[in-house]
C-alpha cells in the first residue's frame, strides 16, 4: 500500500520543491490551529459549569479547573502556530542562506542529482 504524505512528497533537488513542500504544510497546519483554538474554548465552557464536589467552593474550584484542562488544548494550537511559522522561515532561511552564494558559484556536481534554482 502506497503511502500518503500530508505535506506532499519531500523530494528537496529544486526551489519549487522546498517552497511547495513549506507552502503545502503550513496550509495543513493553519486549519487545525484554528479548530483546536475554538475546541480548547468549548471544552472550557463545557467544564466550567460541572458541578463542584465542594460546596464550599461556590463553583470556583470548577472554573480553575476547566482553565487548566484547556490550556493543555490551548498549548496544542500554539504548537500548530509554531510549526506554520517554522515553516515559512525555513523557505525564506533556505532563500537567504543558500540561493545567492550557489548562484554565484555556478554549482555543479555530476556525481549527485543537479539542485535547480527555478524561481
């Protein structure tokens, strides 16, 4: 059975290749981000009104504990929006490092496959 690749497949000999690779993920990414920002705040809004076993809390040890229960969620969607921007710097840190100095040097290697900068 053929395996599938979300980000697409990750072949890096050319530009396009790294940028469409960069690209793809971080539009499989960007979606997810924003579905568990907005799940972490129902599951907030679900726990905050479970009835508390202290009477004496008045409710306010339900309300912590529903925050503190999210915020695993809420770390989860900042970790999405880490690797989206992670993604796009490593195209523009690929631009920066490599493009002009392999351009300048007319990089040539026959024995490995040819790295085609095709902007």
């Amino acid at each position: 059975m053929a395996e599938i690749t979300a980000f697409g497949e990750p072949e890096f000999f050319s530009t396009s290749q790294i940028r469409d690779y960069c690209g793809n993920a971080r539009k499989v990414l960007r979606p997810m981000h924003h579905e568990l920002m907005v799940s972490a705040e129902e599951l907030h809004a679900a726990l905050k009104y479970v009835r508390s076993a202290d009477p004496k809390a008045a409710g306010l040890d339900s309300r912590v504990r529903a925050r503190l229960v999210a915020r695993h969620m809420h770390t989860a969607a900042d970790a999405l929006l880490v690797a989206q921007s992670a993604m796009v710097k490593t195209y523009l840190s690929f631009r920066r490092h490599y493009v002009v100095e392999l351009n300048e040097a007319g990089f040539k290697d026959k024995a490995r496959r040819e790295f085609r900068f095709d902007d």
